[in-house]
C-alpha cells in the first residue's frame, strides 16, 4: 500500500516549505508498520491531539511561571485561560521519557483516562487502546521518542 508522496525538500502546494514534513512522515510511517488504515488513523490523530494538549499546557505554564502569585500546578490557571489541564502522567515530556519501556502503551491509555478525569468536556472522547496487544510497542516507543517538539 503506498502512502501519500512524500515531501522532497520543495515547497508545498501553497509556497510554504515547513521543514518537519519529512520527519513527521517517517515518524508516521514507522509507527503504521501494518496496521490498517482504519485503525491507524486512531493511533495517530490521539497522539496528535495529546501533543497539541501537551503543548497548549506547557505554553501556559511557560507563561504562568514569570508571574509572581500564579501558581503553574493550578488546574484552576489553565481553565480561566481556555487550556485543557494535563495531568503530570498525560504531559508529553513525562511519556517521551517513558517511550522506550514495554509498558508505554498502557502509559498513554492511563494518561488519556487522566486527561479525561480532569477534563469533563472530554470525558468518554480520547481513545485508549494504545496498551492493545495488536499495536507494536516497540514501533510506537521508537517513534514517540525521536519526536521532541
């Protein structure tokens, strides 16, 4: 099965040239192996999303921390600002740190039931299955955590 062409260096079909669509490619591509196309795009739009969480909370906190009496382990900092709370075990560092270990997928199911926990907006949303038997742990460690930004 053939993927979608892959970006030569070029610019995209709108003049911009990113940078990164390379990489992201063979990020996605090592992580399909041979899955399904079905069940491949669950696998990976989670962990795009948890990124883009991952991100957003870190960008506050980033911005939080300056500040004299913010506190960046107060959920409450993140709501007022519209941003999805991460809990320590869901952020992106802690589960790249963690990527390499047999027991990553059951570590990004159990930090997508946090985020869910301490999110009721997204309670009963983000996909579990990461700690499935079908899913190659060893394709998805060595992709998470080649991946840094």
């Amino acid at each position: 099965m053939a993927g979608p062409k892959r970006n030569s260096g070029k610019p995209n079909g709108n003049g911009a040239n990113l940078g990164f669509e390379e990489k992201l490619w063979q990020a996605a591509d090592k992580v399909r192996g041979h899955m399904d196309a079905a069940e491949y795009k669950h696998v990976v739009l989670g962990l795009i999303f948890l990124k883009y969480i991952s991100d957003a909370f870190q960008e506050c906190s980033d911005a939080l921390r300056p500040e004299a009496h913010a506190d960046p382990e107060d959920r409450d900092e993140y709501l007022a600002e519209g941003v999805f709370w991460a809990p320590k075990e869901a952020r992106w560092l802690h589960l790249q740190a963690q990527a390499k270990q047999p027991t990553i997928g059951k570590r990004i199911d159990d930090g997508m039931a946090a985020i869910e926990k301490d999110n009721a907006s997204l309670k009963g949303v983000l996909s579990k299955d990461y700690a499935k038997p079908s899913l190659d742990k060893q394709r998805l460690g060595e992709s998470w955590s080649a991946r840094s930004a």
